[in-house]
C-alpha cells in the first residue's frame, strides 16, 4: 500500500465486493474499522460501497443477507477493492466475478481477500508468486491447488497492491495496519480502543494459538512432537525416530501421550493425517488415491479403512454428502 503518513487529506474508497456464504465477521470487522476512523477523526476519512454479482441481495453464511449498492462494475483506479467470502468459496467462484478481478486488477486496483477470499484471487491468477495468507483450515487445499502462490499461515499478508487476511478478527488487523499508514498510528489506535481490541496483531503473527494453549497442555517436548508430526503429513515419520529427535525413548513418549492426551502417538498422528484428508476432501476436487498419497497412505484401501473407522463413512461418500462444502467459519 501506500507509504505511512501522519496525515492523510484524501478520502479513500474501499469497495466491499460481497460473495455468496460470506463470513460477517470478517466483514463487519473490516467495514466498522472504516465507520470508527471517520468518526474519530471528525471527518469522511473513508467512504465505502458494497458491489456484488448480479446486484441483488447477498447472503451471508449465518443466512442474514445485505443489499449491495450495484453489481461488478468498472472502478476508479484509486479504489482497495475488499473480497469477502466464506463457506463454499469454490462453487461461488463464478467465471464472471473472476474476469472482473482480472480487468480491475489491469488497471492497476488495489485489491485485498477476507477469510477463503484469497481462493478466488489466486483462481483469478491475482497471486501468482506473491506471498499470501488464507483461513488456516483451507490452507492444505490451497496448497495443493496453487503451488505458484507464497503461503504462509500469518493472520494477514500485504504484497504490492495484493492483501489478504485469514478472517475472522484478522480482518481487523489488516484495516488497522492500513489505518496505520495511510493516517498514523494514533488513529489507528483509537479505532482498536472503540473496537475493544487490546492486542493488535502484525503480519508478524501467527492464525492458530499455540500448540500447548490449542491442546491444553505446557510440555515443551510434548509440544515439539506434535508440531513435528502436524509438520509431517505426507511423510510421517516413526513414533521411535520422533522420540529420538526430541531426547526420550518411545517406551516415555508412549506415558506423555497417554498421560495428557489419552491415545498414543500412533493415534494422535492418525487423527491429524486423517483430518488433513478430510479438508481435502470437502475443499479440493483431487482424486481419492491423491488424498490419500498426500497424507501419507501408501494404500487406498488401508486409508478407507482407517477413514471409515474414524468417521463412520467413507472418503468417497464423505466427498458426496458434502458436496465440495468447506469447515471455515
């Protein structure tokens, strides 16, 4: 974006572009940052408007629906485009939406995604060797698809003129960070005090708590077993060489996980390798066979059956019943 100022005298548009399932939070968090600065300021620091396709009312994924001001049409060059999406991201990723991304992105917009909006950027081939963030629970998928784009799990990502935010509150620290620069760190900060927001984050940080916060459990080699297995997937390795690598014997890694998780590490690995399949499952049109080589099932039938034992159904009917839905909030 542009470089800090103390004082910015222009008045921005932000253009909020809505899609089918979108995430309010993300949203709503994102569009009041705007309300607040303007009001802190006593001024029209911002103005903004909401554009969808087809120029009807669109639904959020909690089924309230917000009237948009126009349909997709031609931008001023100065305008930050914000993508908003959620739920379903694939099957709301229309050819008509995409080639609008694309003519604005030509002429020069700048243009940032919310939540699993950075899916339709990179399907619009906005991302392409660019750094960027996505909700964490799409980020194997994204992966797997995109493999031209920089990921990175941070709660949000400005490369250029392209911004991405994972969603949920990180919505709120991308805005911020924009506030930041373009009307100085004291606007910024008040706008975070009216939004009860006591820790504003950078694109320094991390989307996921901690591992000893996530399982509830402050074990320093507990905690690098289980970041070594979650950063080990496709290629698990031995419950024998991960105790090695963390200064224990198998017989003690073996007590830590029963004593504080209650299953054995053979077990816990499963469940992660298990739960990968199942996002790729519901988010990607990989083939069963691919899913399973990318979580480290060297059989089909073997991942059917560890899949159906864990889940009580299959991998090919778990792709059916969902219908390429995706888990995000």
């Amino acid at each position: 974006m542009d470089q800090p100022t103390k004082q910015d005298t222009t008045r921005r548009r932000f253009v909020f572009v809505l899609v089918n399932d979108f995430t309010l939070l993300s949203f709503a968090g994102a569009v009041d940052a705007l309300r607040i600065a303007n009001r802190a300021a006593g001024r029209e620091l911002y103005e903004w408007t909401l554009m969808g396709e087809g120029g009807e009312a669109i639904a959020s994924s909690v089924g309230a629906s917000f009237n948009v001001d126009s349909d997709l049409e031609e931008l001023r060059r100065d305008d930050t485009v914000i993508l908003c999406s959620g739920v379903r991201v694939q099957s709301n990723c229309s050819p008509k939406l995409l080639n609008w991304l694309r003519r604005e992105s030509r002429r020069g917009v700048h243009i940032a995604g919310l939540c699993t909006a950075s899916y339709i950027m990179a399907r619009a081939g906005l991302l392409s060797q660019k750094r960027a963030t996505i909700h964490w629970e799409n980020h194997d998928s994204f992966t797997e698809e995109f493999d031209d784009v920089d990921l990175t799990k941070r709660i949000f990502v400005i490369d250029g003129n392209r911004m991405t935010a994972a969603g949920g509150t990180a919505s709120m620290d991308l805005m911020l960070k924009l506030i930041a620069q373009q009307q100085g760190e004291e606007v910024a900060n008040i706008v975070a005090d009216q939004q009860i927001y006591t820790s504003i984050r950078t694109d320094r940080d991390s989307q996921r708590l901690s591992v000893p916060t996530r399982i509830g459990v402050r074990h320093p080699k507990l905690s690098e077993v289980i970041q070594r297995m979650e950063a080990n997937i496709e290629e698990p390795i031995s419950p024998s060489v991960l105790a090695s690598e963390v200064g224990m014997s198998t017989r003690q890694l073996e007590r830590l996980f029963r004593r504080y998780l209650n299953r054995s590490p053979k077990r816990y690995y499963m469940e992660l390798r298990l739960q990968k399949a199942r996002n790729l499952l519901m988010q990607t049109d990989m083939s069963v066979i691919n899913v399973a080589l990318a979580c480290g099932f060297s059989s089909p039938s073997h991942f059917s059956k560890c899949y159906r034992s864990h889940y009580d159904t299959t991998p090919y009917r778990e792709r059916g019943s969902q219908s390429g839905a995706s888990a995000e909030i």
